[in-house]
C-alpha cells in the first residue's frame, strides 16, 4: 500500500510524529495497511461519495480509503498530534482530503460534506455508541448518511445485530435494525492493532432504510423498548405496568404473552405494541 501512495509505512509515520496512542483518547492504531484498505471496500463503491472518518489518528484507514477511489475524505481527528501525518497524506492526494481539528461529539459535519455521504470509521473507543446513536436519531429521517461502516469491539458489533432470544438482544439492537439493515462484515483480533486491546474488534455495515422497517412513533418506541430492557428479567406485565394500566390487555392485542421477557420479542410486536400505546400517550 505504501508504494500505491508513495508515503511511508505507519510504523514509520508514528515514530517520526512520536504519535503513541493515548488511552484517554480511545486510540487503537491499525498498521496493516491491507486490512485498512480491506475494511475501506466493505463500505462498497467510494468513487462517488464524500467519506466522513472519525478519528483517523496517523491515518491508516484514511489512506486505504483514499486509495480506494473516495471521492472526499472529511475526517475529523480530536488529537492534534496526527495533524501533520494527515497532512502529509492530504498532499498525497490533492484536494481529496479535508482535515478538521476538533472533537466529533461538538460538531456539525453536514456543511463540509456533500451527497451521497458514506461513514467509515475505526471508531475511539470512549465515543463509538454514542456517535452510533446520535446518527440513528436525528431530527429527520432519512439522516445526511448512506451507509455506516464502523468499527466496534466485539461484543458491541454482537449487541448491534442481536436477534431475539439471545442475550446481546436489546435497545441497540432494536433501534439499529428498525431505520437500518447491518450485518458484521470483519472480525480483528487484539494484535491487529497498536496498543493491542484486551478484546477481539468487528467492522458492522450499517446500510440506511429510507423509512423505518415497522411504523411506529419514535419516542413511544424508545420509552416502550427502554422500559423493558431496563428489567428485562421481569415478564412484560410487570416491567410495562408504568406505560398504561390496561397493558395486558394491550399485550395480548399485540400477540405478546404478558408472561413473555422483553429479549423474547421482536420489533415488529415491539412496533405494533407502540402503536397501540400511542393513544394513552397522546397529549
């Protein structure tokens, strides 16, 4: 990969920029600039998308990304120690390459991007679900992205594609698969990153639904999905008692047993028992 682009090796660029990764930060470098450039083409075809990358950090996915045919890359990077490593890459590639300083929790990306826009990103750990969620509940859907591909420890790629029954099932679960379709397209193993995490990684592509796979009002699925989970050892009777005083009855109209456990329960009963409370949350 380093001779496609002409720039050095990233354990040569980290040690000229002095760039160890820093725990506070959530940095994990990956290295192996085949598997940046394999992780790049889970996302499909760039040659027509902007690409936002969250923390690239010395830039290893953000150059297999660009070798791969993105259009633009946006990334944003909080720690300004990778800045001149990026900018290195951004001469490698002329005006294909915008590098913001800051942190992607405070800030606005859509003005610098344009459509269609992918995600790839080896997310920090410390702000990867909740960068999740926030792409997954904007003000309006459809959101400003196409497609997300990110990558999460294990456990929370398995959280993110949990199907009922199992006990990664849950919240996550729901939410993802009711505007998305996503699937787990790469396992790592902790060597394959700089420091080695304790825990084995996974690249989940996340492809947008244009409307949510069940109608449903959003909020009521929230509060419904969340009361639940939140006691997801109790029956649903017990756990739902709060959300309206004929929930049984509502249960049983949704073809849920009131005896049922919330992770035995999958999103279209979730969607239809949502419907069916939205009266008696009205007004």
């Amino acid at each position: 990969m380093s001779a496609i682009d002409g720039l050095p090796p990233l354990r040569a660029v980290i040690a000229e920029h002095g760039l160890s990764a820093k725990k506070q930060l959530g940095q994990n470098f990956l290295l192996d600039l085949n598997l940046t450039a394999k992780i790049a083409r889970q996302a499909g075809d760039l040659s027509g998308a902007d690409v936002l990358e969250i923390g690239p950090g010395p830039g290893g996915l953000t150059r297999g990304l660009l070798a791969e045919g993105a259009r633009r890359v946006l990334a944003i990077e909080k720690d300004a120690r990778c800045l001149p490593a990026l900018a290195q890459i951004a001469g490698a590639y002329p005006g294909r390459l915008e590098v913001i300083n800051a942190d992607a929790l405070e800030l606005d990306v859509t003005a610098h991007l344009s459509p269609p826009i992918k995600v790839v990103a080896n997310l920090p750990y410390n702000v990867g679900t909740e960068l999740l969620l926030r792409w997954l509940t904007p003000a309006e859907w459809p959101p400003f992205w196409q497609s997300l591909t990110l990558m999460f420890q294990k456990e929370v790629a398995e959280r993110i594609v949990a199907r009922p029954g199992s006990k990664a099932y849950g919240r996550l679960a729901l939410l993802v698969q009711w505007r998305a379709e996503a699937r787990v397209v790469m396992t790592l193993p902790p060597e394959a990153f700089t420091p080695a995490p304790k825990v084995h990684s996974a690249v989940v592509h996340i492809t947008r639904r244009d409307r949510p796979l069940f109608p449903a009002d959003e909020k009521i699925l929230a509060r419904l999905t969340a009361a639940a989970f939140n006691q997801r050892r109790k029956m649903l009777r017990s756990s739902l008692r709060g959300l309206s005083p004929d929930i049984e009855a509502l249960l049983q109209e949704a073809g849920i047993p009131p005896t049922a456990r919330a992770e035995e329960i999958d999103l279209e009963r979730f969607c239809t028992l949502a419907r069916l409370l939205a009266p008696a949350t009205a007004g």
